[in-house]
C-alpha cells in the first residue's frame, strides 16, 4: 500500500474541506456586508471588528437552539433530508483542480483530490442529486408552504440542469476531454480561456447555475411573500444549519466549476496558482450577493418559461453551432 500517497490525499480532503467550510461560514458575513453597502447600511459591526466573528456568533447560536420536530412529519426523511442536502455540496469540490502540480518525496501530485477521466460527468451527477434533500424535505414536513417550496425547486432545477448540461457540452468539444485538468491545462494562455472562444456558453451555464443554487433573482422555492421560507420552512437548529450551508457551498462550487471550464482555473500571472484559484471564486461569490442586492425575482411562471423558451434553444443551437466549426 502507498502510505505516501494516501497521506497526501487526506491532507488534501482536510484542507479543501476546512477552507470549504470556513468559506461557506464567511460568505455569510460578506454577503450581509455587501448588501448592507449596496442598501446603504452598515452591516454586521458587533462581534468582532467589522463584524468578522458574526459567522462563529451565528454557529454558536444555531448550536444551542432547541431542535424541534414538528408533529405528523415523516421523522426518517424529515432527518435526512438535511444531511442529503449538505453531502452532495461538499463532494463535488473533489475533482476540482485548484492548483499546479507539486513534487513530494520524489512524486508529482496533482492539486486535487481525485483526478477523474470522466470529471464533468462526476460533476452532473453529485449536483443533481441536491434536488432530492428538497424534494424530501417539503414532503416530510407535512406543510402545504414546505411542499410547495419543494416542488417548485424541483421543477426549476430539473429545468435548469439541462442548459447548464448543454452548455457543459460545448466545453467538452471545445477541450476534447471531460476530465477537468486537461480542460485547465488547455487553457494555459489568457486566450485561450473558454470564455472568450465561447461566451454563450458561459453565460447560459452561469445563469442555469445561480438558478440552481436557488438564489436571487431564482429563489423562486424561498419566497418569503408567498411560503414563508420554502422547503425548509419546518427546520430549525442545525437541521435548518445544514440546508443554510449547503447553499452556500453549492455556490462556491459553482464558482470553482465557472472557474475551472471557462476562466483557464488555476492560471495567471505573477501570484501563485492556488491564489488565481482562489481570486476567480470570490469574484463569482461577490457577483451572487451583487446580483441579490439589486435584481428583483422572477414569477415563478417566468422563471420556467425563460429556462425552457430562451435559454433551452440558445444552448442547443451553440452547441450545434461549435460542433460544427470544431469538425
């Protein structure tokens, strides 16, 4: 058994993770700060300077809330439905390259947890089993606003997940591959990056993407006016925790994805790779917030018909389009 090899790995988990986590902690904060700038406010300002330890004051508070179950919910799916939320977000940060490859006791090792041949089909297919922990949820709560919630969210995703496929679909033929560090590796000069070869791409995958992660102006399963708070209208405590913090990780992810198909991933001038990795990110993290503080959301009958009449047909005639030029 390779020791060498398997101890690099778990470092890797664990960093990817913790950074993943205390991410998903932080963007809390700098969504509450952004908004807060964008409405003319100041934000959170007590715990901590600048309000930096408001993501551990709101951990500690969820960690001591009384965890209520409602009576007459299904109590087996009910309890799962938030775990089946937060796994799902977390692993597909697995294949995601996020820096050069390093040399350890005489071994290159790539910067990423597991290098998949078939990267991208990975992907699809952790993220579209998000989709179940809502349906779940707004089943097993046994509310007419949770069910509600839930089988809008199912609709929409299932809806969106086709454009954001297609769209995928163009960067396999514009790479030739569907494992991901080949597709950053084809991207090595700053024009070659895919965003630029293909842009239509990139903005029908970006915007099938925030409609996934169901954030604004798509948070059509959330809408306080109309189910109070959606699918997770019944959680609280650390139940209600798990679904905060799988949104956000979704969001992170797709900003690592975003990163890693169109914006040539790790590569950049002058600062280190992880670096560019990590800038490329957090401009994707700060354009969500931007987009929450200033677009108002969708109907819920507009938001289905954009994703089947407008973005559905641009994405199947882009990838006819770029199979055709790429023969």
């Amino acid at each position: 058994m390779d020791w060498t090899f398997l101890i690099v790995k778990l470092i890797q988990v664990i960093a990817v993770f913790a950074v993943l986590l205390t991410g998903c902690a932080y963007m809390t904060w700098l969504e509450r700060k952004l908004v807060a700038r964008i409405q003319s406010r100041l934000g959170p300002m007590n715990a901590g300077y600048q309000g930096l330890l408001q993501p551990v004051a709101d951990m500690i508070k969820l960690l001591f809330k009384e965890d209520i179950t409602p009576k007459h919910v299904d109590k087996f799916i009910y309890g799962i439905a938030p775990l089946a939320s937060f796994i799902p977000a977390t692993l597909s940060i697995a294949v995601v390259p996020f820096g050069d490859s390093i040399t350890l006791f005489g071994r290159t090792y790539d910067l990423v947890i597991s290098n998949l041949n078939v990267g991208i089909l990975y992907v699809l297919a952790i993220t579209s089993i998000g989709v179940y922990s809502i349906i779940m949820a707004g089943y097993s709560s046994n509310s007419k606003y949770s069910l509600l919630g839930g089988l809008r969210s199912s609709a929409q995703m299932i809806s969106y997940e086709i454009g954001m496929g297609l769209a995928i679909v163009v960067v396999i033929l514009l790479s030739g591959s569907l494992n991901l560090v080949d597709i950053v590796d084809k991207q090595g000069s700053f024009v070659g990056w895919y965003v630029f070869r293909n842009p239509v791409a990139f903005v029908v995958y970006f915007i099938c993407a925030v409609a996934e992660t169901n954030r604004s102006p798509f948070d059509l399963p959330e809408a306080e006016s109309e189910l109070v708070a959606g699918y997770h209208t019944e959680y609280s405590s650390m139940k209600f925790g798990m679904f905060f913090v799988a949104e956000y990780a979704n969001m992170i992810t797709v900003g690592a994805i975003a990163t890693t198909l169109f914006f040539g991933g790790w590569h950049g001038p002058f600062l280190p790779p992880i670096v560019w990795f990590l800038i490329k990110v957090a401009a994707f993290q700060v354009f969500y917030i931007w987009a929450r503080g200033t677009l108002p959301r969708l109907r819920y009958d507009q938001l289905m018909s954009f994703g089947w009449k407008v973005l559905l047909p641009i994405a199947v005639i882009n990838v006819m389009v770029t199979a055709f030029f790429v023969l």
